[in-house]
C-alpha cells in the first residue's frame, strides 16, 4: 500500500507546497541531491513524494498514474481533457492564487465585456480580411469560453509560450486570454480586462486520480485530503 | 467508378449514387483526404479544431484529414479558374472526433456554383438530395425541412432595428438559445460603463475625428499599429454608434413580431401566403426577399417534389456567417439526426478569396445514416 504524492518541483509553489505539507504533519525530507525526483515523508513509507513540473502533475493525475497532486486548477481544467471525469478537486489550499482572463488593448474604447467583443469578431474578417486573433496558452478554456459559453465561434488562437502579454503590440494578435494576479503586467502592456472577462479565478489544488484504487490506498488519500484540507484551511 | 477504391467498406450505394449525380449533371471529383487546416478553422471557428483530425507538415504547416467536402470543392474550383456555372459531386469519408461511435463517416453531396438564377439553383439541389434519398431508401416517408436566412434579416431591416442589433441577431439566427440571449440583451441592455474624459465630451459631441486622434495616441503610447488590426476610426464610429443606442430599448411590438415571425412553421405551400400574413399583421415590407422566397417555392415545385413534405420552419438556420440564403434539412419520421443538409452560402466562395462574388449552393448526404436504415443490405 503506496500512494504518489506528486508536488511542483520548483518556485514559490514548491516552497508553499512543502509548507502546507509541514502544517499538516507531512514533512518532506528533502533529497540531499537536488537533481533527485523522489522524496520520502519522514516516518511514512506509505507515502512517496514525485517532484514534477505543475503542468506535468496536471496531466500525470489525469491519466492515473499518480495518485494525488498538488497543482493550479487552471492547468488542471487545461491539460486534462474531460477533467471531471477523471479527477476530483480534493481541497482548494489557499497560495498561488492567480485569473484566467481576457484582455483587450486599452485603446478599445468601445469594448467592456464579452458581447462587444462578440460583435467585434463578428465584423473583424469583413473588415480585416481574417479572423480576429487571441494569443494565448490557454486553448481549451479560451474555446469553452469564446465558442460554448458566449457563442463566439469566429476568431483563431494563436498559440503563445510565453509573454502573451505582448502579443497585441507585436502584431501577433489582437487580444489576449492570460493568467494574472495583479493586473500589473497587463497594464503595463497596455491592456484591460473585460468587465466580465474573468474565465477562471484560480489557486493551488489537491487534486485526487478519480483511478480504481484498493480501499487500504483509498483511505490513505481520504486521510491525507483531510489532513491538507484542514491545514490549509486553518 | 473510375478513381474511387471499392474497398469493402464502400458503402453498397455508392455505385447508384455516383450514376445519379452524373445523370443528373454534376460529375464527380476527386478531394484529397489530407487538406490544409486554415480554411476550415477560418470559416467554421476554433471550436472545428476538438472535432477534427489535425496534424502537421514537416515544414510546420497545419494540416487535417478532410472534415467535410464544401470548403475543398470550392477552393479547387477557385485554384482552377473554372468557368461558372458549374456543378461538382463527392463522395467519400470525412474524419471528425467524436465521443462515441465511429471517427470515419461516408458523406456524399453536390455543389452548385455559379448560377444566377438562385431560386433554380436552391430548388435543384433540395431536389437532388431528395431524389438520392428517394433512391436509397424507397417507400420512406421523407421529410424536408426548409429555413431562410435572408428572410429573417429582412424582418430585422423591416423592423427598423439599429444596425448592431441586426447584425448580433443575424448570426445568433438557427441557435434557439443564442437568440433568446440576444433578445434578452436588447430588451434589457447592459449599462455601459462611464467614459474618462476627454472622450466622454467627444463622443457627447460625436466628434469622430477627435475621438479617432485621441484613440490613435493611446494606440502609439501602447506601440499598437493602427492599421495592422482595429484602426482609431472603427473604434471611434462604435463607441459612439453604442452610446446612440445606449437609451434605446427593443420595443415590446418589435419583440412580439418577432416571437410571432419565429413561430412560422407550416407546409411549404402555404408558406408565402403566412409570411405575407405576418408582414401586413406587422406592418412590414418584406420585399425583395418574399420576392425570392416565392420564386423558390415556385422552383421547388416545377422540380415536382411532393409539396406537402416541405415544411418551412421560420427559425431554422445556421449559425455561420457564411449561410446567406436558403438552409434545408432532409429526415426521415420523427429521427432527430437528419440524412442530408444543405444551403446557400453566397459569401463563402469570397471568404475564401475568389476574385468576383460566385453564389454557390449545395447539400451533403450521410451515407452511413442511411446504409443503416436500409438495414443489412450495407
């Protein structure tokens, strides 16, 4: 009876991840290797620690072969197709708080929410001879968004790894859908975010593989759901 | 059949439906099943991209297995300059993703470019679905459902309504729900936020030219180009065309034609008086489009098809932008899942960079769908 813990092997949510951990009695015992991707918790056999890259977590629980992990709900709902499916949010843990959201240069006085830009995207092929552009790394929130819950179909992503922010002034594209946490960076560049242009408000998640499971290994991520849950919470 | 492969999972009707079209004088012609993916995604939206089959070039170009046959049909006809009019068939599979069943589906169709008389043209390919579905399925009651866009914008011109609204309810046009959204909207319009000066008192005056400068330094302050996307004039015109309309409500006798329009729904024979009905009950003018809608239905029965198996359903339509006319759909009983579609689509030939505008109208048939209904014989 094992249990994967899997946890972001770099960066502040590292450093928050390990914390967490601590307050809920989970201590890491750090490899003294730093090159090392697995960790034990001291006094715990039955739990083993993977450090993988927060984006990876996300797709390792979705496919099951981790068993729980500590990473962003936006990665979760981006890289997992029918996430809900096959994960569960076990518990929202407070850090790494950071908005999915659309944005648009400043200089669009005429767009505040998601219907002008419907209206914008409708007129742009007419007007510009192709389709309005959105950079962004995030394809499948931003067609949830844009194509099922706004009905705007006639726009083209343009895949973006890095700097989304400032793709509109490059040339590269004509809004942007971004994660943010205080706005600054969009400013900077420029741009606004629509009045109801939020897609997702985001944080650092347990999330549990919704994979078969003995029910020894159940319980043992039942308890260590309630232990994170309860740490984070107080 | 000459270059198509009688694999075994040809569809058995294949043959008999090849014979048909080239009887009835549309040849057939070959697509190649790896298709570049840009026009597809351009014209249908992003969303296409979780329904198909994408992959890339060496060289990095997106490629995708062919989703449908209308877009390469009219870019070839494009590449090759042909004369118009002309009439071209397919048949073959099309490969889009799906959750459940099969990936691969056999789809057979005409496309009709070219030709000015649009009533023949619209008239011809409903019967040229109807008569393939009359052959592969004989002694089932077929029924054709038929809607049209350019009615329905010449309700909305007739009404009176702003140009906005028009356009925002034209394209939700065919999506029950996306129509409900924008009429909701329109009778209950969302506050717009207050303006920083100076362009509030700009837009107060509705000084275009100030409001187009002020907004052109604010785009070179953000190193924006201004003629690379959304230029300063195009802004300025909308922010003041929504501060017109800002006190402006669709009125509830508007509303109500419009309720009343959308509830149409009656055999195709009765469907020119209904809608004259509506437009004198209404007070409307609907012109030219009842015009053209009167033509087709005459067009539609010199093509001698069984009059009451039309229906004319008001709100039927698609909700793509390149739809302009004529939408129809062809089922059998009560089946949710229709056997062919088809439509108009005038600008769709332009989108896809024809020099001079080419009418083109055509419809596709799911020879799967209907290899099922004849049951074992497939």
């Amino acid at each position: 009876m094992t249990i994967t813990l899997a946890i972001p092997s770099k960066g502040r949510l590292k450093d928050q991840s390990l914390e967490v951990l601590a307050k809920a009695g989970l201590t890491v015992s750090l490899p003294g290797d730093d090159r090392r991707y697995r960790a034990r918790i001291e006094g715990r056999d039955d739990i083993e620690i993977a450090f993988l890259s927060a984006s990876e977590i996300a797709g390792e629980i979705g496919q099951g072969s981790v068993d729980l992990g500590i990473t962003g709900e936006d990665l979760l709902r981006e890289n997992v197709a029918d996430w809900e499916s096959k994960t569960a949010i076990a518990t929202r843990l407070g850090f790494g708080s950071a908005d999915v959201v659309v944005a648009v240069p400043d200089a669009w006085l005429d767009v505040e929410t998601m219907a002008d830009l419907d209206d914008v995207a409708a007129e742009f092929r007419q007007r510009h001879g192709r389709r309005l552009r959105i950079a962004t790394k995030y394809w499948r929130l931003t067609q949830q968004f844009f194509s099922q819950l706004h009905g705007i179909q006639v726009y083209r992503i343009v895949e973006s790894l890095g700097a989304t922010e400032g793709a509109p002034a490059a040339g590269s594209a004509d809004v942007i859908v971004d994660i943010t946490t205080t706005g600054s960076t969009l400013r900077a560049n420029h741009l606004k975010i629509l009045a109801d242009g939020v897609i997702l408000r985001s944080q650092a998640c347990l999330v549990r593989s919704l994979k078969t499971r003995t029910s020894a290994d159940e319980a043992l991520a039942g308890k260590i759901s309630a232990s994170l849950a309860r740490a984070a919470g107080g | 059949m000459g270059a198509h492969p009688m694999t075994s999972r040809y569809p058995s009707i294949a043959p008999d439906i090849l014979a048909l079209f080239a009887a009835r004088g549309a040849p057939a012609v070959d697509v190649p099943v790896l298709q570049p993916a840009d026009p597809f995604l351009d014209m249908a939206g992003e969303d296409l991209r979780r329904r198909i089959f994408l992959t890339e070039s060496e060289t990095g170009a997106a490629l995708c297995l062919r989703p449908e046959f209308t877009i390469p049909v009219c870019l070839d006809h494009i590449a090759s300059q042909s004369g118009t009019p002309r009439r071209y068939s397919y048949l073959g599979e099309v490969f889009r993703q799906r959750r459940e069943g099969g990936n691969e589906f056999f789809q057979a169709g005409v496309e009709d470019l070219g030709d000015r008389d649009i009533a023949r043209a619209d008239a011809r390919s409903i019967a040229d679905a109807h008569a393939l579905l009359a052959m592969t399925l004989p002694g089932q009651a077929l029924k054709i459902t038929l809607g049209d866009q350019s009615i329905f914008e010449a309700v909305l011109a007739a009404l009176g309504l702003p140009r906005g609204w028009r356009m925002r309810l034209a394209r939700a046009f065919g999506s029950a729900e996306q129509l409900a959204a924008a009429l909701a909207d329109l009778a209950n319009p969302q506050k717009n936020g207050a303006l920083p000066e100076p362009v509030a008192s700009l837009v107060a005056d509705g000084d275009l030219d100030g409001l187009a400068g002020h907004i052109a330094s604010t785009m070179s302050e953000a190193g924006l180009s201004a003629s690379a996307g959304r230029t300063p004039q195009e802004i300025a015109r909308r922010l003041v065309e929504k501060a017109e309309l800002r006190s402006v409500r669709l009125s509830a006798e508007a509303f109500a034609a419009l309720e009343k329009f959308l509830a149409i729904d009656v055999p195709l024979n009765l469907a020119a008086a209904a809608l004259e009905d509506f437009a004198q009950s209404a007070g409307l003018s609907l012109g030219a489009a009842l015009a053209g809608f009167s033509a087709r239905v005459d067009a539609v029965s010199a093509e001698g098809m069984p009059s009451d198996a039309i229906r004319y359903d008001a709100a039927f339509g698609r909700p793509l932008d390149y739809y302009t006319g004529l939408v129809f759909e062809i089922s059998v009983g009560d089946a949710s899942r229709p056997l062919a579609g088809g439509g108009r689509y005038d600008r769709l030939l332009t989108l896809l960079g024809a020099k001079t505008p080419i009418p083109g109208v055509g419809f596709s048939v799911w020879l799967d769908r209907i290899e099922q209904l004849r049951g074992g014989d497939a």
